[in-house]
C-alpha cells in the first residue's frame, strides 16, 4: 500500500511498532526494509524524514489487522 503526507512520524512508528506482522518499506530499488527494526527506521528513512514529513510511501503489512490497523492511522492523522 501506498501511504502519503505522514506528517506526525513519532506516531507512524509507534502504529508500526503495535503491529503483529512483518511490516516492510519498498524502497526505490525494490528493496525491502522491516521497519520494525529501529536500526532501519533510522538509519533508512533518514533522507525522508529531513524536511519532517514523509511525502509518500509504499509498505507492505502481511496481518490483515495491521493493514487496517495502518489505514486507520492515515485516516485519522
């Protein structure tokens, strides 16, 4: 799934962080990150994250509940 304009990152990775799954960030190479690991939060996203907002995203969430779980972040933020 594509996610756009996360504007509050601290709560991006604390959703992140209660998901069940396996939850992975595609990067430009079609590489896959687990963004349950704070070694990648940091460390991969930190080019993203230097203006404060993320523009868009694609994540792959494997539990069906932590994609809804992430759907209802972006509704809400």
């Amino acid at each position: 799934m594509k996610v756009q304009n996360i504007t509050n990152i601290d709560k991006f990775f604390q959703v992140v962080d209660d998901c069940k799954g396996k939850v992975e960030l595609v990067t430009g190479e079609g590489d896959r990150l687990n963004l349950k690991s704070k070694l990648s939060q940091y460390v991969s996203l930190a080019n993203i994250f230097s203006s404060g907002e993320i523009p868009e995203l694609e994540i792959i969430a494997y539990e069906k509940e932590d994609v809804e779980r992430l759907i209802n972040f972006m509704m809400c933020d």
